[in-house]
C-alpha cells in the first residue's frame, strides 16, 4: 500500500528514515485490532500483528509525551512573558516618578 498523504500533512517530512507518524501509526494500529478481533486471524502472524500493535503503541505513547512536554514549555513561556509584563506594568504604576509629580508644583 502506497502513502498518498503529503509529507507535511502528516509529518512524516520531520521524522528520521523508517519512522511513521502518529497519525499513520495510529490508522495502522486501528488495522490491527480490526484485524484480530475478526473470525478469521492467521495464528501464523498473529505474533507479528501482536507484537507490531506493541511498538506501534510504544511509538504513539512517546509522540504523545513529546507534545505534551513541548506544550508544557510553551505555556511555561506564555506565563513567564504575562509576570514579566505585568512586574513591568506595576512598577511603572508604583514608580517613584508617581509621588515626584505633586511636589514639584
């Protein structure tokens, strides 16, 4: 079976040689189980299936961890970036420039 999917679309254009991406992995994976819940599994490859089905799950499990770390890091960013602007906000509120401004009148 041929993969008519563009790379960018699936991802595949990032992943190293051999390697599928989650999507293809998971399509793949669904196969699988559709395959051996079927009447008529072939016990001749059924250890294959079996044993594919376990590092097509062990490869969505790390995608899944490696989203999640990268989402993690950018939100970590995103509050980093609103305390900074809001440590600059009141100290331009509290600045000493505020209590200057009557006297000198």
């Amino acid at each position: 079976m041929t993969d008519t999917t563009p790379a960018s679309a699936s991802g595949a254009a990032s992943e190293p040689t051999g390697e599928i991406g989650y999507a293809d992995a998971l399509s793949e994976l669904e196969g699988i189980l559709d395959e051996l819940d079927g009447d008529e599994v072939d016990v001749d490859v059924l250890g294959a299936r079996v044993r594919r089905a376990s590092e097509l799950l062990r490869l969505c499990r790390e995608r899944i961890a490696g989203a999640r770390f990268e989402v993690e890091q950018v939100v970590g960013e995103l509050e980093a970036e609103v305390e900074a602007a809001a440590a600059v906000a009141e100290a331009g509120l509290d600045g000493p420039d505020d209590d200057d401004t009557d006297t000198d009148r």
